[in-house]
C-alpha cells in the first residue's frame, strides 16, 4: 500500500478570508474537508492544521 499526502495551498481575494478546520463551530464559520468513503483509498489520520494566523475584523 502506497501512501500520500496531500496539501492545499490557496490563494484567496483580499476581501475572503479561510477559517481554520480546528475552529469550534458554535462560535462562528469553520472549514471542513469532506472525503467521500471509497474503496480507493482510506484515511490514516485527521487533518493536520499548520500555519494559522488570527485576524480580528473590527465591526
């Protein structure tokens, strides 16, 4: 069994912002990957989050 790993690099407009797939839910907008169950592959671990940055919009 051959394995991979995939990393996303993503270039976003000034005015969008990505949140975290580590963010609690109840507290505002969060990102999730959703990997649809197939034979073809199986998942090993959760996704691992690296390189966040906080940014706080004033409102």
């Amino acid at each position: 069994m051959s394995k991979i790993t995939l990393k996303f690099n993503v270039q976003l407009e000034d005015t969008w912002k990505l949140y975290s797939t580590d963010r609690d839910p109840n507290i505002g907008s969060s990102f999730e990957f959703v990997f649809v169950p197939n034979e073809s592959y199986e998942l090993i671990r959760d996704i691992e989050v690296r390189g966040v940055k906080q940014k706080l919009d004033l409102v």
